[in-house]
C-alpha cells in the first residue's frame, strides 16, 4: 500500500512487488511451544498474588490476555461450571475501553474446578474493583464491570504496564527465557497442549480458543496432536493396567492443582 500510494504521488516509477522478477520472502514458520508442569508452576509461584489468577485464565480456560483483564465473577454461570467470555479490554488512542473478544463473538469455556477454586480465593484475597470504561468506541456508552485484576490504585490493567512491570519480571525470575517464545500467549499454547493431550477435537478446542476457522487452530497445533503410536502405546498401557506418567506433558488438572 505505501509502495502504490508512492507511485500515485511519484515518488518512484513502479511499484516494485509488481514485477514478475522480484517475489515476496516467504515467512518462516515457527511452532509454538507450551510450557511444561514444572515450568507452569514455577512462574505461578513467582507471579505477584495480586496477578497470579491471570496465569490460571489463561493455561485454565485459554482466554486471551485482553479477556483476561476484562474477566469478572459476573462471567461465572450459576447453573453450570462455564465461563462466559463476554469482553476484553483494548487500548485505543491511548485510552482503554471494554469491547466484545476478538472477532467480535462471545463464547464458553469449561471452568475446571481447580480455576473455579482459585477464582473464589482470589476475589476473597483481592476484592474485585468496579471500572467504568466506554463500550465498544471511546464515545460508548459508559459501562461498569467488576474486575478479578486491577492495579494498585484500582483501575484497569494495561498491556504495557501488565508486560514490562509484570510479566517479564516474572519471566526472569522462573529462569525462563525472555524472548517472544515466552509472552503471555504461551498459557493459551499450554492450554491447548493438555487439551489435544486429553484427546480432545480440534473443532472443540477451536471453539474454546475463539479460533473463527477450525483450519487456523489445526495449523497452528499440528505438531501437538499425539501420534497414532502415541495412542496406541497409552491404548495399551491402560487396558493392562500400567499407565505411563508424562513428564514433560502437561497433564489436565495436574498443571494446574499443583501450580
């Protein structure tokens, strides 16, 4: 778009990705990579408490980091154990508001008992803070919802403030390297590790992700599917009665009751 916008003021003469003889770079690929049980746990416990509920959002119900910030006990349903994901939290020009998750659709999630548990501490530990922020625009109407995260002084979490001042604090102190491999999407990653693990569909998990194309969520978390040996050897172990303890595997539950 620049290139056409230079050759409509004259800047230059052709716009270079027009010519037969030149192609674009190809992107590399690069798989993602969920994080272990031990890894989990470990920036679990050396997450701040005021911030720890957002590493059990995100590896416990694979919520983005935008719906985490914006997660309140009025997302809980009564009448069975789901979360609502209902909104996120975005910056536009500078300023917060609250507006639907991304594509704009709302969605459930299973809630795990060991999330639903760790929930109910937190808001008993850290009282919820009600926040107003405009809906949908900077000119929406006005809507206040009480938020799980906040900062000190009550108001709603930024990225940046959330990445630099938290986050990447943490990341240090586990051990774990700094580096894009290791921002705070990797807990979606893990989410979606346990879950193919437990030999749940990718239609399901998609959903669950809020992927809008079932295909996106398959390319992304090919390499995590277990092979037709993998099943085979569990198959077996189990009707034999000698299951095989994973280590590097996150478990479900087990990465997340023992975090």
């Amino acid at each position: 778009m620049i290139l056409n916008a230079a050759v409509d003021d004259r800047k230059i003469v052709n716009n270079p990705f027009s010519v037969k003889s030149i192609r674009r770079p190809k992107p590399t690929p690069t798989k993602v990579v969920p994080w272990t049980v031990a890894r989990l746990a470990a920036f679990r416990e050396n997450m701040p408490k005021r911030y720890r509920v957002s590493v059990d959002l995100g590896a416990g119900c694979g919520l983005r980091q935008g719906e985490i910030f914006g997660a309140s006990p009025e997302d809980l349903d009564e009448t069975r154990p789901v979360l609502h994901v209902t909104r996120q939290i975005k910056l536009v020009r500078g300023q917060l508001i609250f507006a639907p998750p991304k594509g704009g659709k709302s969605r459930e999630v299973p809630l795990p008992g060991s999330v639903a548990g760790r929930l109910k501490r937190h808001a008993a530990e850290c009282p919820p803070v009600a926040v107003t922020l405009p809906w949908a625009s900077l000119t929406g109407e006005p809507r206040t919802v009480e938020l799980y995260l906040s900062t000190p002084a009550g108001t709603a979490l930024t990225r940046s403030m959330f990445n630099s001042g938290v986050w990447k604090p943490t990341i240090r102190a586990t051990g774990a390297p700094d580096d894009r491999h290791n921002g705070m999407h990797v807990l979606r990653h893990t989410y979606a590790s346990v879950l193919l693990d437990a030999g749940e569909s990718i239609k399901a998990l998609s959903a669950y992700l809020g992927h809008a194309d079932p295909g996106f969520t398959l390319r992304t978390y090919t390499h995590l599917l277990p092979t037709s040996e993998d099943r085979t050897r569990r198959a077996i172990d189990k009707a034999l009665g000698e299951d095989q303890e994973q280590e590097d595997v996150p478990e479900p539950g087990d990465g997340l009751e023992t975090a």
